[in-house]
C-alpha cells in the first residue's frame, strides 16, 4: 500500500508540473507582433490620411507621458527590410503586424485606395514569404481614420459598413498572400476602457452608453467582415478569420465572491466572446437581464446594453475560424463593500456588478502597474474558453512584459515568457486545450499609446534617439529564439547565445529553472521507484 502511495505522490509531482514535458506538440507556432501607428512612422509620406492619433497628439502632444508621437516611431515604413530580417534571425514562424486604414484608404472610405500604401505592404507580406515566415495581419489596431471619428467613431452603427468596405479592399489586395486574419484588435480596450475612462485618444468620456454601442458595433463590423471572406475570398484561399479578445483572468477574491467572479467574467469575456463563439448566440443572458434591472433602476426606459435583432445574433454567431487570445494579467474579484464606489469597468471594477477588481498583493509587478504578473492566470482563461466554447482552438496573439529599463539584460522579461509558456504547456498537456501557437508583444520596442517610448516591450530594442532607429536584440530574442528553435523550454543552456553579450554574467542560470525542474522530476522519479522497489523486496 505504501508503494501505492508514493507512486500515487509522484503522479501528482507530474499532474502538479514538476515533471512537465517540455516539448511543445507538433504545428505548435511562435510569432511576435506589432501594430501599424506604433512601428510604421511615415505619417504623412504619400497620400496616406490622418488617423485619430495623429490629429490627437499633433494638436495636443502634452496628453503622452514623454510628450512624444508616432510621426517617425521605429521608421518601419522605410525600414521593413530589416524589421524582417529581425524575425528571420528570431527563428519566427510567423509575424503578425497590422494595416493602417488610413494608409489604404486616405479619406478613410473606398473612393479612393492609396497606390503607394498597397505597395508598402505588398512589400511586407513578400518579404516574410520569402523568408518563410508567415504573414498575420490585423485590419485595425486602434488607428481609426480622423474622418470615421468625427462622424462619431465606433459609437455610430454605420461604421460596421465603413469597416467591412475597408475590409473588402484589403482581402482583395492581400488575401493570395495572406491565410490568417485578426479583423479587430481588443475590443475590451477600444469599447470599455476607452469610454469609461476616457484618457486614451480618442479622449471620449461617455460610460453609460459608449462601452456597449461599441461593444455591439465592434462586434457587427467584425462579423460583416468575416462574411466578406468567407463567402468570397475563403473558397480559393481558405484562410482563416478571428477577432482578438483581451479578457483579463478573474479570480475570487473568497469562495463567498465565486458567483460574482463568474459573472464578472461573462460580462468581459462574456459580453464579447459569446455572441460570436457560443451555441446560443446574443450577449450572455445574466448581463442581459442585470444590465436591463441596472438600467431601469438608473431611470433609462431601455436597456444601456443594445439588443441584437434576430438577423444581427445570426449574422454574429459563428464568425469564427479559432479564437485569438491576447492575454497581459489578472485580476481578483470581491462584492463591493457597503458604501463603496467601484471604479471603472474593468481597470477597477463595475458598478452593474457592485465588484470590485484587485491585484493580489502576492503577485509581481511589471514597470506598467496595472500589468501585474499572473502567469497561472492564462492557464485558467484557456480553460475557461475551452470549457464555454467546445474546445475552440486558440492562438495567443499577444502576451509581453513591461518596463522602462533600455538594458538589453532583460532577465525580468526571460522569465516572464518562461513562465507563462509553462502554463500554455499545462493548459495544453493536462486540461487538453487545443492552444495552437503563442506570440510575444513586442517584435521591437515602440510608440506605446500614452506611455510614448518609455515603456519598452521588445524582443529587440530600438534607439529612438538614432536617426536609424538602431535595432539590437536583447538577451530575450536569444532565449525566445532558442525556445522556437528546440520547440521546447527544456533548452541547453549554451544555446541561449548570450556570450556576445558584455555582462553574460546577470543572465546567470535563471533561464535554466526549465531545465533544472526535468532535472529534479527525474531525480524525484528515480528515488520513488527505486524505494517502492526496496519495499516490495522486503515485504517479500
């Protein structure tokens, strides 16, 4: 019986991760990503047209942390020679970037392409084809043409029409090429925290109606979109379509806050994933009928959460090829306490729910605060949408750490990839999530929103200072490199190929725990059977 025990005892080492294989499964696929505004620089070369971040910041530069804009950024537009080079040496297996709106079409309507804009990324997209690195593209990235936002942006329903025009355009200049396609970009950022908080350009502050008309006209734009492809361009490419959702984990703050969380979580996730993934179709019906009691409580004769028609839900439903996973940090949730306000959703809370949303105190930071580290996190999300959404595939289209530090010994963001790529592992291995490939944000440090420069994401950094904008890799891209080129974490140490660097020395064996953990597992193995095996002789 004892014998039983300890082999019982290591099989839970083994379920617990200890002796995790490393290994990531075959057409398992690593890529890094970027964004038009925050790369492209050339803001105003051709014909291209202004986006809300150009009309924002030249007439208002003092609304960024540095003061800084994105008129030349890390000079893309001139420099996707080497930008792709960079992902060849990376080992990527893919890239995925996005299009500018604006650049394609000036005015920001089909009345007119931009010839030099089409060239641009018919550039791109054949530079990485014959690097062998595939092309995945994002119609928009948070650049709304200026022209779109004055006729109210993403809150005016016309725009799932202006979007699917665009859409259209792009397809048929780029879709012989191009076989994975992300429509929209974080509609949870654009929707929610845009409206709520109003301190990112656009600079609209309208909570009570704002987050939801986006939210429902994001989620039209996107489905029209897809449409467009499925039915004229997938049946001679057949490539695949997704939306990038950015739900942050939630955990209960207690057990007594386990129904809030999960409420909670349907109304981010939920609100923006169910209409598209879900059997039924339409919002999430507990935020359907708490937005409609809240609403009436606050004296609105409707619902501040719009309804779909019948044709808008099936026009919706199963606009999906595999759901594309952006995933930063995580949050624990607690019912309000009496008298308190909760803040905005989903920075801090939300007064429909009467939650709260809290960092543990537990958990490490990065340089960006409200991006707290939770590599369990992920983990959990992915089980969730399998759970929710009947095993859909995923790609993790953005997943990167923070800081402010230039230095190219960035050990802080090593384990960071480590860490959650180990919970990808778990996700995949032992809860059977179909995760089919993971990308690092950033390619390259760049024009971070209202952060500027200062807050660096990249696998390579970039000297903004340099009238070249001078790449150089920092100790991450090696490791990352490694991991891509051994499919696995479990990777030799010597292959991290930091001895170019100057302080090889602050990289120390960190980067090794992978290794040490298949270490210490088959040591633990050796020692339980080889015990189990003296116990069954003596008792014998």
């Amino acid at each position: 019986m004892l014998c039983v025990n300890l082999i019982s005892a290591f099989s839970l080492l083994w379920v617990g991760g200890w002796c995790l294989d490393l290994k990531f499964p075959p057409g398992f696929q690593f890529g890094a990503a970027t964004s038009a505004y925050q790369v492209e620089g050339a803001w105003n070369v051709s014909d291209k047209g202004e986006n809300i971040w150009d009309s924002m910041l030249h007439s208002n530069p003092s609304l960024i942390s540095d003061g800084m804009n994105g008129d030349v950024s890390c000079d893309s537009y001139h420099q996707w020679r080497t930008d792709v080079q960079m992902a060849h040496n990376l080992g990527l297996h893919f890239y995925r970037f996005s299009v500018s709106w604006s650049r394609i079409l000036p005015t920001g309507f089909p009345n007119r392409i931009s010839e030099d804009g089409a060239k641009y990324y018919n550039k791109l997209i054949d530079g990485l084809l014959k690097k062998g690195i595939e092309p995945v593209v994002t119609l928009y990235h948070f650049d709304l043409p200026q022209s779109i936002q004055t006729l109210g942006g993403w809150t005016n329903p016309l725009i799932a029409d202006w979007f699917a025009d665009y859409a259209r355009i792009v397809f048929r200049l780029y879709a012989d090429r191009v076989k994975t396609w992300i429509t929209i970009n974080e509609p949870l950022i654009m929707c929610d925290h845009i409206y709520n908080l109003g301190n990112v350009v656009p600079m609209v502050h309208e909570e009570e109606l704002g987050p939801f008309l986006c939210n429902k006209n994001v989620l039209l734009a996107h489905a029209k979109a897809w449409r467009i492809y499925d039915e004229d361009f997938k049946p001679q490419y057949n490539g695949k379509l997704s939306i990038a959702n950015n739900p942050i984990w939630l955990d209960p703050a207690s057990e007594k806050d386990e129904e809030l969380t999960e409420l909670a979580r349907e109304f981010g996730a939920g609100r923006y994933s169910d209409p598209i993934y879900s059997a039924e179709g339409g919002w999430p019906p507990s935020i359907e009928k708490i937005m409609a009691e809240y609403s009436k409580k606050q004296g609105y004769p409707y619902s501040r959460l719009p309804s779909f028609t019948d044709e808008e839900k099936k026009l919706i439903q199963g606009t999906y090829d595999f759901y594309s996973l952006n995933h930063y940090t995580a949050r624990l949730v607690r019912e309000a306490h009496k008298n308190e306000t909760p803040g905005p959703w989903f920075v801090a809370g939300s007064k429909e729910l009467n939650a709260v949303l809290e960092i543990d105190p537990t958990w490490a930071y990065t340089d960006l605060s409200y991006l707290a580290v939770a590599p369990k996190g992920i983990r959990r999300q992915i089980k969730w949408l399998k759970d929710r959404y009947n095993n859909v595939s995923i790609l993790i289209t953005e997943n990167g750490f923070a800081t402010r530090d230039p230095d190219l010994y960035d050990t802080g963001r090593i384990n960071f990839i480590r860490d959650y790529l180990k919970e990808i592992l778990l996700a995949i291995k032992e809860d059977g999530a179909n995760v089919i490939g993971y990308t690092v944000w950033s390619l390259m440090d760049n024009f971070e929103w209202m952060f500027g420069y200062s807050l660096k994401f990249g696998l390579y950094s970039v000297d903004f200072k340099d009238p070249q904008r001078l790449r150089e890799p920092r100790a991450s891209a090696f490791f990352y490199s490694s991991v891509i080129k051994h499919h696995s974490l479990d990777i030799p140490h010597s292959s991290h190929q930091y001895h170019h660097l100057k302080r090889k020395n602050l990289i120390q064996d960190k980067t090794s725990a992978t290794s040490r953990i298949r270490v210490n597992c088959e040591l633990m193995l050796i020692y339980t059977l080889s015990l189990a095996y003296i116990l069954v002789k003596t008792m014998h």
